[in-house]
C-alpha cells in the first residue's frame, strides 16, 4: 500500500466540542506544570534552557524538512514573498534561534526577588516576593522563531506555556516545539511547561481566550484582526501592542542639525517597524529653515512626504497635501508625514489626538518645553533628543523582549522578563489575630 | 397643573443606540479630564479632596432625602433587610464618607515617583515614571459609600473617573455625586474627572465594557453575577474579586494554643469577609489533640463544622460529613469545614486545588515547613502564625482600599493607591540615532 486513498486517510476535521476539550486538557495539564515550574531553581533552569537550544541543533534536519513543507505550501497558497521570506528558515537563522534561547540562559532571573518588605505595629512582618505569572497563552502568526523565543521568555520567567501559531507555519512549529521539549526534558523541563496547539483552527483561539481557568494570560503576536479578535474574546488579562503611530516634534529652540539627523534616523533606519517615525510636527519658528533640510536629507533616502498646508510653503512644489488619515496611519514604509504647527501646544494636542501612546519624541534645548512635553503626552515612552528607534527592549538594558505593550496596566512600553512575572505577600508573625 | 399625567410626563426609556452615546459621550470627557487630572500637584488634589468632603456634608440633607427615595423604593421591591442595611444612609455614616474623603487627602500621592532610573553605554538616560492609568470605570452594586469612596481613591491617583452604580441606590448615587462634583469643583476640580451613569440598564454596562478607546480599567465591585458579565464583556483589564476560599492548615509542629485562638479569630471575627477562614485542614499527627480543643472553641461562638470521615473521629457524634461541594464554598457564615491530612503534602496539594488563590495560612514552628508552604502554594497572600484577617489594605498599611485582587496581573492581593497607577518612561539623551 504504497499509495494509500488520502482521502480515506485523512484526519476527520474535529468538532468544537473535541477542539474545547483538547484545549481544556492542554489548560489543566500546563495549571500543574506552571506549580512545578515554580520550584525550580535559576540554575536548573538554564540548564534546562541550554539542554533546550541543544535540542534544536540536533533536531535541525527534522526542523528544516518541517519548514519546507511550510514553505511550499505557502508557495501553492500564493503567499506574498515578504511573507515567505518570515516563514523561511535555514542553517543560519536555526542556528540564531538556538543560540537565541542560550542567550536567555545568561540573563538574570527575574522571580524570587523581594521587591518590598516592611513591619507593621502590631509586629507582623509583610514581604512582597516576585513570582511567575502562572500559565502564559502566546497566539502568533506566520514567524516560526516565535515559538522558541517566547517559549525560553516565559519558561525563564518560570511560567508554563501555551503556543498557538498560526496554520503557515504549523509544520515548522510542530517540529520546533518538539526539539525545545525533547531537549529541555533531558535536563528535567516538567511535561507539558511548553505545549504546542496543533489545530489551527479558529475556534481554538476563542476556547483558549475562554479558558481563564488555566490561562492567566494571553499575548497576542501578529496583525491588528487577529489582536482584534483576542481582545473580544478574551475572559483572561491580555497584553497587546496595536498601533506605533510614533511623532517628532521638533521645538523653536532644538538643535536643528540634531533635529535632521534624529528625524532621518527615526523614518528610515528601519521603515517598517513599530518604533519608526510616522509624523513630523514642526514649530513654525524654525519651519522656513527646518523643512528644506530635512526634506533634502529625507529625499536623499527615498522618502515621501505628505504635508500640510503651512508646511507646502517651505517644501518643493507638488509635494502631497496630508489629508486626516495620514495622521492616522502607521505607513511602515517610507512615507512621513509633516504638519507646522504654532506652538508645543498645538504639538502636545495633535500628539494627544493622534498618537497611538507608543513612543513620541520632542527636539529641543530648552529644558522648560521638555518638561512640557513629558508631563503633558501620555505615552509609554517620551524621548528628548534621541531617535524613537531606541523604544526597544534590548536598547532599554532587558536583554531580550517579549514586545512592546501599548496597554496602560500591568506592562507597558518594552517587556523584558520582569514584565512576565507577578507577585505574591508573605505574612510572618507570632499569632496575631484580629479579636 | 398640580397633578401632571405622569404617563405623558415620565421619560420614554432610551434606545440603546441612545446609550451608546451617552456612554461614549463621558468616556471622551472623561478622557480629556484624565489629561488636566495628570498635571495637578498633589497640593492641588488634597485641596479638592477635602472640597468634596465639605461638599458632601453642605449637601447632607439632600443626600439622605435622596437616600429615603431609595430605601421607600428597596422596601417596596421586598429587598432583604441586609440589603436595606447596607443601602441605608443616616448622619453618622454620611459623615464617615466625607470624613473618608478627607482622610484620602491625608494619604502619600503615588504619581511621579521615579521607580526606576538607569543610563545606558550609549549615553542616554532612562526614568521610569509613576504616572495615574488614565480613565477607570467603576461599576457596582447597592452601596452608595462606593460612590464617594472610589471617586476619591482614583482621583488622589491623579485618574478620571465613570462611576456606575446599581438601582437600587441610584437616587443617593446622583446626589452623592452631584455633591463631589460641586464642593470638588469650587476648589478646581476638572470637569467630567468624576462622572456617574445615571442609566442604570445593563446596557450601559455593555457600552462601558466595549469603550476601549476611553475607559483604562473596569473595576467591577459586587457579586459574582455583575463580575461574570464584566469578564465576558469587556475589552478592557479587569481588575476583580471573585471568592475567597480561605485556608488553614495546623501542622505537625504547630503552636497548638495558637492554632486555637487564630482558627477561632479567622472564622469568627467577622464570617461574612472574603479574608474570613473557610477550611480548616490540620495535620493527622495533632488531630486527635487539637480537634477537641478547637471545636470546643468554635461551638462556644456558634460554629457549625462539617468534617471528613477522619477528622469525625475526634469531634462531637453527630458532626456533619463534609461533602466536595463544601471544599469548594465560600460560606460567608459561622460554618466550617474540617480536614485531617497525612501530611504538608497533602494540605499544599488540598489547598491548590480548591483555594480561590486569595489568603491561605500555615500554623507551625518549623521554618522548613513554612518555607515549603509559601514556595508551593500559588496564592496571593501566605500567612504564617496569622489571622488571614489581616489580609486587608488596611492592616497593610495602604492607607484605603480600592479592593482586594485575586487577578495576578497588575494588581494581586490588597490594593491602596499604588495600584491605581501606571508608568512612563522618560528617555533623555543629546542626539543619539541608531544609524
């Protein structure tokens, strides 16, 4: 039977119900995983996370066979070649993967430190302790280092994880989250602390974002529907990042030679991700002088500009009029747009307005407007004088990141381990009672 | 026209695309007074702080003539006396909410606390900033204190407030409102920084649910029902209380006089807590010692107990079998259920299994016991030798209590001012650039 009927053998696309109990399962299992995580020391850990990236070496044939089926089955679907090129691994960036979970062994661990403690009067001693966070859902799209990154974030941080990618990369997932397990569980990983959702169907998304049981936290990777769908789902806390809609203002008394190189930095040192320029706000003090030289400096790297009115007048004729939705859109490529405005009020406004809290950035010499400017934007990251290019984890000292939340509670701005943890209040004392 | 039709005369009841409206309406509001909240000094809030209080005492009779509406209005739905206990308002609980708003002033403000500050290789500096969340939406059941107690916390917190309480409290909710927002006001409170729903359908808790461009964080306070709907609506963080399944476990070296007097003081202090004790899971090696001893304790303050087969051995003939649906209740009354364990093991393993994670207790003299019990058990507050009465903001030292988590993001466990707040981080350099 060298040529079975495939479709005789092909699997049965499962009902809701098994999907819900298959995700229920995974839940429970990864609830009694997440307590045995806990008690691990640092040290076993990142034996565990070495033993990990030990795991993928020896599973790179099976990983990258697994990719490749992925890869040509992206081919068949007609994915973009941006796309394919996300999907695709080889040595190098197997290799890079590996060593990425390595390098998440060097970093400190961030549970058991104790982040206060102090004595009441009536002698009973409070210590607050930081903790894992328990059992970590990660939903993510086409990327298949995903898998492993977030999995040696989580595990390091001493929480159990659930991954669930997306059905492009479900072949080099399996194999990944295979490799990571297989390997981790020669140095001791608990079963089930690293669990793969094999189903990509959808209705395993709305069962895990159902399962506030098991799952204290769901960490949504991709695109703005699948976020989208995550937030209204979800029963469980979740930690996004939707837009970067990031600004630069730049003030009648910034260095206008730092305005230019910090503006050109921040559109086109790399366009196309969350922390790079979106608007330009120029203060109509220094507009006649600014604008030309940004403009020749941002044309000499390929970039459009979309400008309005007031700022037309200094920039070369037939330059595009900004309409209200370029001040709403994260372009991610090579296209700024640029509004003058009167004052650092107006900038502090349209900033307010417009911005999606992500990071914005104010040139200046004068420490007055700074103050202005940081006390007045809300934001997860205010810059003065420095490229929004350096809103990043690995810029802010984290040594890795999980993302940049644009959410206001628990994480915000870049996560690094301490953002994956909670904490826990230990009360000693000699037989206090209320009575 | 003494005697209006109030057929014609009485409001038609709003659409719920009416609703809608007015819901977003006070979310923008309220958004745009987050910003004007973040810039008063703390001088500034205490100054309003103490303005509301003599604006909750200047409109005192209104207050209680709202307050009768509502109590005429319980009576006649036939609400349970309990219930009309914690609705009714007379003098000297009025002036125990304005004097509670005034004690709010007297507390440290949280914002602009620098948490975190560090440079980098590179030359920039880093501060992470306490700043308030922004806009927090309150939404809870029949006690009207909440109204005035959450609007002083969030707004000492330097965050807007939406305050939707239920109907049956809805007349002193609007006046108590009505008299922060006037005695707030004269002294610069921003408009629309406390705003109450005067819609009391649960349309309105829908539409605040879903406002996720203006609303922070839902803090829903009331029973189990109020926050199913909250978790399944919103799109928001929830920050929430569900039960509180207390334990204590007697261990084979307990103090056992102590283990008396706080099992006593835990169940009987006050039984209608969520700190209160509700299971109490004693080692087998004292039970035949120590059950004697505690019933005796507990029958003279009118403790039921409902025991296991084991535990029966010690305690009076008769004593109720306890089934698994006890090990799961939160009874709130003078009842409790009794254990005997072969061992730490068994009670770690008993108390993770049916804990609601929220105050758990080990009674003992031996530090590895202790140390086992804290590291093994995934709740939010570990006691050793103490009451789990004193898990409470107050007997923390908070100062207030918005409430007490049994989330474990952002908030867990006892929550004061700190809790309402997020952060910023500030970067500051002189031109770096990635390029």
């Amino acid at each position: 039977m060298n040529t079975p009927s495939t479709t005789a053998n092909a699997p049965l696309p499962l009902t809701e119900a098994q999907i819900e109990q298959d995700i229920l399962q995974l839940g429970k299992q990864a609830k009694a995983a997440a307590l045995q995580l806990a008690l691990l020391s640092s040290d076993d850990k990142n034996k565990i996370l070495l033993a990990m990236a030990a795991g993928i070496r020896a599973a790179s044939d099976d990983i990258l066979a697994a990719n490749a089926l992925d890869i040509a089955a992206g081919e068949a679907k007609g994915l973009s070649s941006a796309m394919l090129d996300r999907l695709r691994l080889d040595t190098n960036r197997l290799e890079g993967i590996a060593s990425g979970v390595e390098q998440v062994a060097n970093l400190p661990d961030p549970t058991n430190e104790i982040m206060d403690e102090w004595d009441r009067p009536n002698g009973i001693h409070i210590q607050q302790l930081r903790v894992p966070i328990g059992v970590i859902g990660i939903i993510y799209e086409s990327r298949p280092n995903v898998t492993s990154d977030a999995a040696a974030l989580c595990f390091k941080s001493g929480n159990a994880t659930i991954l669930r990618g997306g059905s492009e990369a479900i072949h080099s997932n399996k194999a990944l989250a295979k490799a990571l397990q297989a390997g981790g569980e020669q140095a001791g990983l608990p079963k089930a602390a690293i669990q793969l959702i094999e189903n990509t169907d959808r209705a395993s998304v709305k069962y895990m974002a159902q399962m506030d049981q098991y799952l204290d936290l769901i960490i949504p990777r991709g695109g703005k529907g699948l976020i989208e769908t995550v937030v209204s789902l979800a029963r469980m806390p979740v930690i996004k990042h939707y837009d970067g809609i990031c600004h630069l203002y730049v003030d009648a008394a910034a260095d206008l030679d730092m305005a230019v190189k910090i503006t050109v930095d921040a559109k086109t040192q790399k366009p196309s991700v969350c922390n790079a320029l979106e608007t330009l706000l120029v203060d109509e003090s220094v507009a006649p002088i600014f604008l030309p030289l940004v403009e020749k400096a941002l044309k000499a790297k390929g970039v459009e500009l979309r400008a309005d009115e007031a700022s037309q007048t200094y920039l070369a004729a037939g330059t595009a009029t900004a309409t209200e939705e370029d001040w709403q859109t994260e372009y991610l490529e090579l296209i700024l747009a640029v509004k003058t405005v009167a004052n650092i009020d107006e900038a502090i406004d349209h900033i307010n307005t417009y911005s999606s809290k992500h990071s914005d950035c104010i040139i200046t010499q004068d420490e007055a407007q700074v103050q202005r400017f940081m006390t007045e934007i809300d934001a997860a990251c205010l810059f003065h004088n420095v490229s929004t290019r350096f809103s990043d984890g690995e810029e802010f000292g984290f040594g890795a990141e999980i993302g940049i939340s644009t959410d206001k509670l628990h994480a915000r701005g870049p996560m690094g381990l301490k953002e994956l943890t909670s904490y826990q209040y230990r009360i000693t004392g000699n037989g206090q009672t209320k009575s």
